[in-house]
C-alpha cells in the first residue's frame, strides 16, 4: 500500500548546528501508529511494531524521496511489543507476555507462523507492565527487562528483574532491582545496559549496566529470589546514599550515568550504540539515548574505571515531533525513530510519528569525551580548540551533587560541591584540554559548564555542557 501523503516534513535540528537532518517518514493512512519498536531487515526494509499490537513492513524508508515509501501490514494483535529484530528469516518480538518468533512460512507477505519461544514470566494486566527486549547477544541471548506492576510494586514473577531468554527458550533470572525500564541495548564491548526512570530508589532517571547478578537498586522485586534459586539480594537502608550503601553490598550496581531530573530530559528510554563506522558523525563508539518527555536523543561516552562503567551525558538531537520510544541505526547511518505520546505528554506534538535522521558530513563542534584522571577530568573535542579559550580556567565551571537513595519517589539534588578548576592544558594538537580540579565527591554528578570555549575558527560549542557521574575515582 502506498501512502497517500504527498509531502514528508523535513527539518535541520535546532540543536545540532545544521549538522544532522530530521525527516519524517509518511505513514499509513487512517492508521494509529504509535510505534514502540524497529526491526531492520533485509534489502533495506525496516520492520515497525506498534503499541496496540501490529508489525508493519516498509519498503522505501531508505531512499531519497520518502513520498514513494511503501506499507504491508505483517502482522496483528500482539500484546504491546517493545523490542524486535531479524535474524534467519523470522522477526523475534518482545511482548508483554512473551518472547515471539513470527515467520512468514510462504513468502506471501503476511505472517503465519507463531511461535512463543519463552513465556516465563507473568502479568496481572497492569498498564505499566512493560516488558523491553534486546536484539540477541553474542551468544543469541534475548535480554528482557521487566517493569515493576503499576512501576510501584511486585505482584506477580519476575516483575523488577532482568532475564535472559536463551535460544532454545530458557529463561535465565540475571539482575533483580529494575523499577521502570524505557529501553535495553549493548555498548559496542557486548555489555548490556537499560534506562530506568525516576521514581521510588531512584533519584532520577539513568543508563545502568546490567552485569549479570547485581542488583540495579530498587528492593520492590526481591521478593523472586527464591523463585531464582540465588541468594536474597540487599535491602538498602532507606534514605542513604548510593555510595553508602555501595560499601554495605558489593552486589549493589550505581548507575553508570545519571540523567539530571529536568536538565538531561525526564523519560529515558532507547539505548543502542553508534557503531556507524562515521557514517552518523564523529561519535562512533558512544551511547545514543532516546528521551520521550522531551523528544530528544541524548548521547553518552562511557568508560570503566575501578571495574565500574560511568562517563558523561550531552545534549545531541532535539526538535522530534513526537515522544521517542524505540531507536535503530542503520548500516548506512540512518537513524530510525518512533514516537508516542499515548500515556506521557511530550515537547513533540503529534500523538505517534516515525522518523529518520541522517548526517550531512560536517563535523559539529563539540566536547566529544569527557573522562576521568586522578587529577580532574580530560575533555576531547570534534576540532581543535583555540588555545587561549581552552587554557584559561576562567572558561569552566562545575559543580557537583547527588540524590537521596530512598523508598519516596525521585530526590531532590542534594549534597552540594563546588569543584575549583585550577588549571588547564591544551594538548599540541588542540584536541584535548586537561583539568586539573580541586574537591570532586566520589558517587556525585559533576556538572561541567565551557560557554567560553572556541574552535580555532572562532566557532562556539554547540553544546557547552556536560554530566559526568563519578562513581569512583582513577587510582
């Protein structure tokens, strides 16, 4: 079926320097589209699933003019899928209640085969029992995170834990303490990580590292242990610190980057990994996190430290018409994109969308890492950085805080430092600026502000600033 819309809108992103384009891929006719998940397939088809339970396929979603896209719906009445990829002519769906393989036996189009690989955990029927699915793992994993019923309580198996589905089915219970996940994907090394949401034990919103048998810090669904033949995990102490009772359990996960609460969006979800080869920019490595209050896509530079992953948050793609739930990139560097708002309002103002974004080649100038030293934090840049700018202490500031761990929803910002750069040092290429910095909190966030740094060219940063979680400090 051919869509009837004559013309798609297209915009250059408001926060990306001109440097990235937004294109919004027509959909079907009459259709509610509120998609919350993307399949890449074959021949450059790209597979959609939506929240009230249909796949569609299309075709043209690549190509240069989107007014000849092409839609077939493949599939209905699922039950609110939230993670779906192909491999070996099937398309693997993550439901709410299920692990789905939906083939199409004689190539006619249209699914006929339906196969539920794993049906281990439960639902009572709640509207928040998501269940987020990952593409499969090195060793053909699906990882599915589990929101808590109502995101509050555990009232029925596995609700507030991470699980492993293997190929054969089995289902694996890996990490107790999820509260309310908005998406599940892997870092380029093969770990795993998820963003949970602010709510009861968590401060604000994060991306967390799913290491197997840690505890990602919300208590609610300990109560599976059993069920899970492992030992019962920690109960913190109400109204602690992370990096408190980090001491007490060793088991306990902090967040590997945290999302200030309002600043850094409200509703993390997607997480995927550019590993574009620079056909998307100059980011090929790092996180991409999609937002849904805000309609943004944020980016993420991680790093280990002390065996721990944490790194820093920016500010990347804004201007989506729609609250983004699921992302996918593309080989070719296309960034795919669904919106809803059904159940959370959203800065974009259409009720559904689906969308692409592509690099046009030019580099945008920005902080492109920010890492930890024993003496303060290293930044690199997209370009080189003009040496007077970049070596005058004058140009930063920070500051720094953390959040209540607690039962009570959220936290208000708590703790306050203030960090003193001393010094600054540009490197001989002018790519990296070394800060040396007085009194960094280990388990804090430190907000770094450079309003005064310029390109060699006179260009400002497009973004100036930086959330980088220090939950340890390099020996």
């Amino acid at each position: 079926m051919k869509s009837a819309a004559s013309l798609f809108a297209a915009s250059i992103l408001a926060s990306s320097a001109a440097d990235y384009l937004r294109e919004e891929i027509p959909l079907p006719p009459g259709e509610v589209m509120e998609i919350g998940s993307i399949a890449l397939m074959p021949e450059d088809r790209v597979a959609v699933a939506t929240r009230r339970g249909d796949i569609w396929i299309v075709e043209g979603a690549h190509g240069q003019d989107l007014n000849q896209v092409r839609w077939k719906k493949f599939a209905r009445n699922l039950h609110e899928p939230l993670g779906m990829f192909w491999q070996e002519g099937s398309l693997w769906v993550t439901q709410r209640p299920e692990v789905t393989r939906i083939t199409d036996t004689d190539a006619d189009g249209l699914a006929d085969r339906f196969e539920t690989i794993c049906a281990e955990w439960q639902i009572k029927g709640d509207y928040h029992e998501y269940a987020f699915g990952s593409t499969p793992d090195k060793e053909g994993n699906i990882w599915v995170v589990l929101c808590l019923t109502g995101s509050f309580t555990s009232e029925c198996p596995w609700r507030g834990w991470c699980v492993r589905v293997t190929p054969k089915g089995e289902m694996i219970p890996t990490c107790p303490g999820i509260r309310s996940p908005g998406g599940i994907g892997f870092n380029p090394q093969g770990d795993c990580f998820y963003t949970d949401n602010q709510g009861v034990w968590n401060g604000s919103s994060s991306l967390k590292w799913l290491k197997p048998g840690s505890f990602q810090g919300n208590p609610t669904g300990n109560r599976w242990h059993e069920l899970a033949k492992l030992p019962k995990p920690p109960e913190p102490a109400d109204k602690s610190r992370m990096v408190t009772e980090r001491e007490r359990f060793p088991d306990l996960m902090p967040p590997a980057v945290i999302f200030p609460h309002g600043k850094v969006g409200q509703s993390p979800t997607a997480v995927i990994a550019d590993e574009s080869d620079g056909r998307f920019g100059p980011f090929t490595g790092q996180m991409l996190v999609g937002e849904q209050t805000h309609s943004q896509v944020q980016r993420v530079c991680l790093e280990k430290v002390n065996g721990l992953y944490q790194g820093a948050v920016f500010h990347f793609l804004d201007g989506f018409q729609a609250g983004i739930v699921p992302m996918r990139l593309a080989a070719d560097g296309t960034l795919f994109i669904g919106g809803t708002n059904r159940g959370w309002a959203s800065r974009g103002s259409k009720p559904f969308t689906f969308e692409r974004v592509r690099w046009n080649g030019t580099t945008p100038f920005e902080i492109h890492t920010m890492s930890a030293t024993k003496a303060g934090f290293d930044l690199t840049f997209t370009a080189p950085v003009d040496p007077a700018s970049a070596a005058n202490p004058a140009s930063y500031s920070m500051d720094a805080w953390t959040y209540i761990y607690q039962s009570e929803y959220g936290s208000p910002e708590v703790d306050q430092a203030k960090p003193v750069i001393r010094k600054a040092t540009v490197s001989g290429d002018g790519r990296r600026v070394s800060l040396e910095i007085d009194g960094r909190v280990r388990g804090h966030v430190h907000h770094l502000a450079a309003p005064g740094i310029k390109s060699t060219t006179g260009t400002a940063l497009v973004h100036a600033e930086a959330w980088y979680t220090l939950n340890e400090i390099p020996r």
